[in-house]
C-alpha cells in the first residue's frame, strides 16, 4: 500500500519539483515549491470555482433548509422532496461529492512529502533516468532565505495572510446569506483567529519550505476568491 | 453509540469551518445527497446498529461520486 503511494503520488511530485527547480535561477528550490503549488492549484481550480459558487448558494438558502429540517421532522419522503424542490427552485447543483475530498488528501499528503524530500540532498536517488539530476539542491530562497531550516518570520507572514483569506472568504460565502445566529457568529469569530494562530504554531518549527508552499496556496485562495467575488 | 454521535459532530463542526473559510489546501465540494453522509452515517448506524450501519455510510461515501446523481436517499 505504501509502495504504491509512493509510485503513484509521492516520487512524481518529488520528480516534478527536481524538474521545475532546473529551469529556475540558480536551481532555486524555493522557486520551484511555488511553482508546483500554482500548477496543482490551476488543475483544481474548475472544481475549486465550482464547488465555492455552489456552497455559497447552499448558505444562502441555509435558513430554508433549517425550516424544511423543522417542519417535515417525522416526515422523511417529504422532507426529501421538499429540500430537492429547495434546490431546483435556487438552480443548486453541487458539484463532485465526497470521492474528490477523499482523492485530494493523499495528494496533499504526498505533496507535503514531496517538499519536505526536496530538502534534503539524499532523497535524489528517487530521481526517474529523465529528470536531469542537480548535483547538489540549492535551499537558499532568493539567495537569502534557507528553506529547508526554521523561519518564525515567514511564518507569522503566513499566519497573517492565513487571516486576511479567511476573512475575504467568510464575507464571500455570507455575503447573500441571511445572518447567522449570534452563536453561529460568535464560534465563526473564535475560529477567524484560531486558524491563522494555528499556523503560526505550526509554521514556527517547520521547515520553511513548508510554509513557502502554505504563503502560495493562502495567496492563490486570495487571488481565486477576488476573482469570484468580482464575477458573482 | 455516544463516541460515534460525538465523532459525527465533531466532523461536521470541522467541516462547517472549512467550507466557511475556504482553508486553503483543499477543494471543499457540497453534498450531491440529502441527507448528507455524515447525518446519513447516524440514521443508518441508529437503524443498522454499529457495523452494518457503518458498512451502509462506506458505500454510501463512494456512491458520492461525480458519476451519481444524488438525491434523496435515507438509510
């Protein structure tokens, strides 16, 4: 099972990250982290539009939910119905399901791996025959910063940014929605803190090459949600 | 019973979470089905008992797929 993990997921995204840091200035590896994360992120950016559109039409209707929830409780066949007819009405048609959920994690996993195998020089013998092998991997991001140590500062920057999406994306998805309970408000308040000093916590003794990849990923949600908004 | 009830809403508390904030990562796609799995998981373990309840909720995960239709199905 690990084998194939590996074959499968782990040693071509390790390959593809060797690949992409030949074609960056000096072989920088950190260069190449950002580019694989935005090459992953455009491959599920349709999915990613789709699947935002859609929740945020299901939390604009979150109220009538609830209502159809309340008046048909012992009532299942109508409940049913009811909630389809909710959903017909509001042109609601959820894309994908649980499967890709559960597809994307090993992926991440896998990248995670990747990252972490890239910083260090003895994970090159994972190399495929065609990927040109460097003769040593240069963890030096823009000539200053050492990617595979520690580096609190990129990740309070991380943290910050962290903090910055999840308020874009939080108005974003209620922004037609009815409000919400002030409970509902209060937990979504804690939670708004809670997540970027989470990852201040955890970027802190990772290495930095991790948290370049988080700073990428949280800017490219950025991007993606500016461009949701404005086309809404 | 009172470890999966509690499982089920820990899950759904984390899920709620990650859909309102998008956290960066992952791609968070809506349910296709009424109910959704993880209510599915409890009707199902409260009507079957614990395993084949929990067997039903498995292929009901899978059945959750870009293929499917979804709809309504209750356990």
């Amino acid at each position: 099972m690990s084998n194939i993990f590996k074959i499968i997921l782990y040693a071509p995204l390790f390959n593809a990250l060797i690949f992409l840091s030949s074609f960056m200035p000096n072989r920088d590896l950190g260069l190449a982290i950002i580019a694989l994360t935005v090459v992953i992120r455009l491959i599920f950016l349709p999915l990613s539009m789709k699947a935002q559109r859609s929740q945020k039409a299901l939390n604009a209707i979150g109220p009538k939910i609830q209502a159809i929830k309340d008046k048909y409780k012992n009532d299942r066949t109508a409940q049913g119905a009811a909630m389809m007819q909710l959903y017909k009405d509001n042109n609601i048609n959820p894309v994908a399901g649980c499967v890709p959920i559960l597809i994307q994690l090993p992926i991440l996993i896998a990248l995670y791996q990747a990252f972490i195998a890239g910083l260090k020089p003895e994970s090159l013998s994972m190399l495929y025959s065609f990927v040109p092998s460097p003769e040593s991997l240069n963890t030096l991001f823009l000539g200053f910063l050492n990617i595979a140590g520690k580096n609190p500062l990129l990740a309070v920057l991380a943290g910050v940014l962290q903090y910055f999406q999840a308020k874009q994306s939080m108005s974003y998805m209620k922004a037609s929605g009815a409000g919400a309970s002030p409970q509902v408000a209060a937990i979504n308040a804690q939670m708004l803190y809670f997540l970027p000093i989470m990852i201040i916590v955890l970027g802190w003794s990772l290495p930095a090459g991790l948290v370049l990849y988080w700073i990428t990923t949280t800017v490219f949600s950025v991007g993606e949600q500016m461009y949701l908004k404005r086309n809404q | 019973m009172r470890i999966v009830k509690f499982l089920l809403t820990a899950y759904r508390r984390i899920m709620n979470n990650l859909r309102l904030f998008q956290v960066p990562g992952l791609v968070y796609t809506p349910c296709r089905y009424y109910p959704s799995c993880s209510d599915y998981a409890g009707l199902a373990i409260e009507k079957y008992g614990f395993w084949r309840g929990l067997t039903r909720s498995l292929f009901r995960t899978l059945r959750c797929n870009p293929l499917s239709k979804g709809g309504i199905d209750f356990p």
